[in-house]
C-alpha cells in the first residue's frame, strides 16, 4: 500500500539517477534495478513503489532506538531555530559540554575526555591523532606506527583506511600511511564454526603483537588499533581472553590501546559499550552512529584523562592539540545526541538489549543446517551468517540472499559472503522471527 505523503512521490524508474555517484555502493548493477526507501518509521522502511521493508540492520549499524523518532526530530528544530551554528575554535556553546559530560558519564571509568568529529571515519583519524600527540607531549616523539588488524575496518580517510585490513579497501589507492603493521585477525571457522558468543579458539592469536614489538621496538610503536568486534569484516567476535591478552601486552610496552566501537557503542552488545560488555578497557576510543541514533552525522573520540592531560601543556593561550572539523560538536548533532541518550536511558534500551540477546542467539542460530551456511557468529543484537562462495563469483551468492530478503520485506546487510544483521534494539520477537524467516526462505530458494 502507497503512503499518503509520498504518494506523489516519483516511481524509481522516472528518477535521474545518472548524476549521484553513490558510496560502496555497485552503481551500474543499482542503476538497473535500484531500491529506493522514501519513509521510514520504527522498525520499518517504506519502499518507493509503497512496499515495507523491516530494517534488520538499524539503518547501518545506527538506527538504534528505531526509527523517527519525534524527540530528536524536535530537539534538532528546536537547537536549528534558537541556534543553527556557532564556530567550534575557541567558542562553545552549552550543547556540546552537555552531550561530552553524558557521555563521559556511561563510559568505562577514567576515559571521560571527548573529542567530537563527525563521521566514524573522522573519530578514527581523531584518535590516532591523539595518540600521536600524546606521545609527542611526553617526548616520545618517535612513537609513530601503529598496528592494526586484517580484516579490521575502520572508516576510508586515509588514516583508518592505513590501519584497516580490507583489501578492497586499500587496494585502488597506493601507498598509505607508512608505518603500520598488522596483527592476524582472529575468524578461526575451521575451529570456532557456529560459536554462541565468544569463541573458545584463537586468544593467542594476540601475542602476535608481542613480534611486532620485537621486529619494530616498542620504542617506535603508538598504539594498536582494533574493533572489540569486527563488524564489517563479518561480525567477528574477540576468541575469549584474547582482548585481555591484547591489553595486557599494550601495558608492558607503553602501547596505547584503541577500541574503534562505531558499530559496537549505544547498546550493540548489551551493555553502553562493548569494553564494558566484553570487560576489557581500551585507552581511547571511538564512537559514531548511534551516538545521535543515525539522525545527525556526528563521531568522537574518548580519551582516557591522563591522555588529555598529558597533552594540555605549553603557554595556556596556545592551542594544544591542532586538531578539529568546522562541525565538531555541531549544535544540532549535540542536539540529536543528548535527545537519543535520553531515549537510551528512558527506554532502557541497553538493558533490552542485553534481555533479548538469549532470544536472538536461539533465532539466528536456527538457520544452522540451512544450504550453504558455514558459520554463524552472534552477540548482543548482532549477528553474522557465512555462507559458502559459489562458483560464478565471489560474494554473489550472498547479494542474491540480500536481494531475495529485500524483495520479500528485510532489509539485511551484504558484504562478501557475510550477512549481518544488527536491528534497532527495539525489535521484538515476533520481528526477529520474520527476520531469521526471510532468510531461512531466501537460502532455501537461492541456489
Ligand atoms: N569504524 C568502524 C568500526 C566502522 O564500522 C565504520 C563504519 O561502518 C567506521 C569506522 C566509519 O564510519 P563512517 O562511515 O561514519 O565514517
């Protein structure tokens, strides 16, 4: 059925679509068979030509508190109309204090420091820019390289893009930064298949770093760069002790550790954080996303006090960190983060997370046996199903399960053979069966 307000919306085949380039996205194959969402409200999408599509995937990883959600629309008019914009150098205004302290407020102890950007990408540049200059602050200037993962991902620029392990990622755009070495990522399938939560197999993998260090000298190293939980690379979860051991190392070598927790912040995985869900606690780290519920683009990077503090030195009229976008701490996405936050808090939206996550972990893990699945990985409200390559192609047979669940009414995510599903954390249980149906049919139909 068509929605009233688009009704006079122009069907996808009579929209221009030459001109927009679109983001990761395969254009020539879109353009010929595109899907277009006008609406969207709850847990639910309107499709252009009127259909409607169940968001398995919060929008991308954001959507938290569901969609359209009416205190945030009117605390952004509210914060556009009293003040559209103010210059963030060297003037504030009280939103982005409000929205800093709250923040600091539910992360782990001690990191209560942010630095606001606005962009996953641009939180990833932001911290290892920190990290740089604290150990530049405490005359360790020769602290530059960092390590990163395979498989890791964190945001394009080319400070994400260099510690990121996704070759298609990096493959197109030459030399990156360079000093950066990388850590095995941790997807054991052989050992870990079908793991509910955390893998048994693989915390050694960690004490590759210990080789690096030695091949490098700590003395040269800033610090280490992972998600808590790979989400783009497939949803790969930490093999248990593995962060411990990470952490561990980072503190005998003086090696900042940074949680890159843009997909994993604002309930994920049961708990405000994933540090705090998974109990290991970085030095910095880095949020986007949710933080304004996908309404405002908007990122930070966290820092622990002691590294904030390290780097407020030198004559106090002078800048201390050269660092900073026109539009950190934007006053409308301040704005749109303290309303989300109050609707985290209000509905308690963590804490349903962490309640329903037994329930989605049954769910999903019943399309085990189901053709061609060879792993699935869950935890929180996140989930992550590997199906086997087929021959005409790498990842085709996963992108005809996207589409297969899109034109039946579920938006999942595609990336090479991974789906991931990661809903709003106010999917109910009746929605994470249709969710786990649409694929169950999707593999049983595409070949
Ligand atoms: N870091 C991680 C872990 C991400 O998953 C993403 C995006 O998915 C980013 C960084 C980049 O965020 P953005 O696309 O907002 O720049």
């Amino acid at each position: 059925q068509k929605s009233s307000q688009n009704a006079a919306a122009p069907l996808s085949n009579e929209l221009d679509m030459s001109a927009y380039w679109m983001p990761f996205t395969a254009n020539r194959q879109f353009k010929a068979n595109p899907r277009v969402l006008v609406e969207a409200q709850g847990m639910h999408y309107t499709a252009m030509d009127g259909r409607k599509v169940l968001d398995g995937v919060a929008g991308l990883w954001c959507v938290n508190a569901g969609h359209g959600r009416r205190e945030i629309a009117e605390a952004v008019e509210r914060q556009l109309l009293t003040m559209d914009y103010a210059t963030a150098f060297q003037i504030g205004h009280p939103g982005a204090f409000e929205l800093a302290a709250r923040i600091a407020r539910i992360a782990p102890e001690g990191l209560d420091r942010v630095f606001f950007a606005n962009s996953g990408s641009e939180a990833v540049e932001s911290a290892l820019k920190i990290a740089l200059a604290y150990h530049h602050a405490r005359g360790q200037a020769q602290r530059t390289r960092f390590v990163g993962r395979e498989k890791g991902y964190h945001g394009c620029n080319f400070g994400g893009m260099s510690v990121g392990g996704l070759v298609n990622n990096r493959r197109a755009f030459g030399a990156l930064l360079p000093y950066v070495d990388y850590l095995p990522h941790t997807l054991d399938i052989k050992r870990n298949a079908f793991t509910k939560g955390q893998p048994e197999h693989g915390a050694e993998l960690a004490d590759a770093l210990e080789g690096i260090i030695a091949l490098h000298g700590a003395d040269t190293i800033a610090g280490v760069i992972v998600e808590p939980m790979s989400g783009s690379a497939g949803v790969i979860l930490p093999p248990k002790g593995y962060l411990e051991r990470l952490r561990a190392i980072c503190d005998r070598h003086g090696l900042l550790l940074i949680f890159d927790e843009v997909i994993t912040g604002f309930g994920r995985m049961g708990a405000a954080f994933a540090s705090q869900a998974l109990g290991v606690t970085p030095d910095i780290f880095t949020v986007a996303k949710g933080i304004t519920n996908g309404a405002i683009p908007m990122g930070a990077a966290i820092a622990k006090r002691e590294i904030h503090d390290a780097i407020m030195q030198g004559p106090e009229h002078v800048i201390e960190l050269f660092h900073g976008y026109t539009y950190s701490g934007h006053p409308v996405a301040c704005a749109a983060g303290l309303a989300t936050l109050d609707i985290y808090e209000s509905e308690g939206l963590f804490e349903r997370a962490a309640a329903l996550a037994p329930v989605w972990e049954e769910a999903v893990h019943s399309l085990k046996g189901e053709p061609h699945v060879v792993d699935i990985r869950n935890t929180g409200i996140v989930a992550g199903m590997e199906l086997e390559p087929r021959a005409d192609g790498a990842g085709k047979r996963a992108f005809d399960v996207y589409q297969d669940c899109f034109a039946n009414g579920v938006l999942v995510r595609q990336g090479g053979e991974i789906i991931a599903l990661s809903p709003p954390l106010i999917v109910t249980e009746s929605q994470v069966g249709e969710i786990v149906d649409a694929l169950r049919n999707a593999l049983r139909r595409v070949a």
